[in-house]
C-alpha cells in the first residue's frame, strides 16, 4: 500500500511539473495564456522590481539548497527516499506557480526587432531552446530526473541503481545542455521589454551559480572522471577542436 501511495504521488507531481513546464513556454513567449511575462496592467516600476526579485529568488533558493546533498541527508529523514525527487520536483513547480500568478510585467521596450528575417531567427531560436531542454532531460534520463524512476522502483521493490556518468547527444558538445536551452528560450525575443529583461538576466545569474554548485557536487561523485570532463567540453559554448574521451552527466 505505501509503494502505490508513493508511485500516486511521484505520477501527481510528475502531472504538475509538466502541467508547469509547458504553460512556461507560453509565459515567456507571451502565447495565449492568463498571465504571461508581458502580460496584464503595469504597476509602479520600484514595487514591480522588488515583487519580481522576490519571485524569482525564492525559485533560485528552493531549486538549489533542495538539490544539495546535505539538504536531501536532512530532507529524506521526513519524506521517504523514493518521493524525495518527486517532493523536489513538486516544490519547485510550486515556485514558478507562484511566478507566473504574481509576476508584475514590465513593459518598457528595451529593444525591438523589425518583422523579417531577424524576428524569424529569434522566434526559432526559442523554439529551438526548449526543444534543446526537453530532449536533453531525455538523453540522460527524464523519468529519473522527474522522480517516476524512483517511485516505480519502490513500488515494485526494485533496488535504485547507481547514477550513470556518460555523454549522450548534446553533451559531447557542452556540459550543460540544459541550461543553454534555457538561456536561448529567455533571450531569443523579437520585442525585449524591460520585465523580460529582468528574468532573463536573473534567471541566467542563477544558471551561472546553479552550475558551479551541481558540477562541485559532481566532482564530489565521479572525482576525476568528471574534472577530464569539464577539462574536454565547454560549459555553455562547444570547445573548438574539444573531443569528450570520457562519460558524463547532467547533474539532476
């Protein structure tokens, strides 16, 4: 009975995080949607910037003190290990709920790109982004990463296995496919107003720290296999000439 309350809830949180993943899209895009980035009347510029800082770093807070080690040492003494992933996952989801229902738009056009071939690069340079970033949970293991894994093996009483270190698709070209994917969905805009300025710098602030924090930890698990990694491919960029001899991983 606790394994399939368990897997219940793991498939729920799985529902939600994906529920939220795709209406994300929608919110930086500004597609029809309630509330997008741009979206609904503008407010007063001081208290807009504090109440978005405010959003955007409880996110940036909750997604990396939860993914830390010593946090989940101390976390899975609550919640059984198997609805860890699955609670983080919920959490975090949670967060960006909470962006996109409080989110104070910005409008002020910072740069606007004329209708042509310039706006048709950007709009698929979105596309392309999330794209990059959904596949990329795939090439490593999106189930896993989403918590399903954890909470199929606990109900069919399967022990976990160990986490993989190798470099499928993108990764043989950057470390963090992830991230660039996100990096290229928040900038790749026609029309930048001011509001989407602000996410896009924050949420790329965060993608810098969140990197050093998860490769720390992954060095902490695959030592030297992991630093020969970091040392053949590029963080965010591919290394002209640069060739992975050696396996790798996305940090979840």
């Amino acid at each position: 009975m606790t394994g399939i309350i368990i897997g219940a809830y793991g498939v729920v949180c799985y529902l939600i995080f994906f529920a939220t993943f795709l209406y994300a899209i929608a919110f930086v895009g500004d597609l029809p949607v309630p509330a997008t980035i741009d979206g609904g009347p503008p407010g007063p510029l001081i208290l807009s910037l504090a109440v978005d800082a405010l959003l955007l770093g409880l996110f940036a807070i909750q997604h990396s003190v939860m993914a830390r080690p010593a946090f989940k040492r101390v976390w899975t003494r609550i919640v059984p290990p198997p609805a860890e992933r699955s609670t983080y996952v919920l959490f975090a989801s949670l967060a960006l709920i909470a962006v996109y229902a409080f989110w104070r738009p910005l409008p002020q056009v910072i740069w606007s790109v004329p209708a042509g071939a310039a706006t048709t690069a950007l709009t698929a340079l979105f596309w392309i982004g999330w794209a990059m970033v959904l596949i990329s949970t795939f090439l490593i293991s999106h189930f896993e990463l989403f918590g399903l894994t954890q909470v199929y093996n606990r109900l069919m009483r399967r022990e976990a296995t160990a986490m993989e270190f190798r470099t499928p698709g993108f990764y043989r070209l950057v470390r963090h496919p992830i991230y660039l994917g996100f990096i290229l969905a928040f900038w790749a805009a026609p029309v930048m107003t001011l509001g989407h300025l602000v996410f896009a710098v924050a949420t790329l602030g965060y993608i810098l720290i969140a990197i050093q924090l998860e490769e720390h930890d992954l060095i902490g698990t695959f030592g030297d296999r992991y630093r020969a990694y970091k040392a053949q491919v590029g963080m965010l960029i591919p290394k002209l000439g640069g060739k992975t001899t050696k396996p790798g991983v996305e940090a979840p």
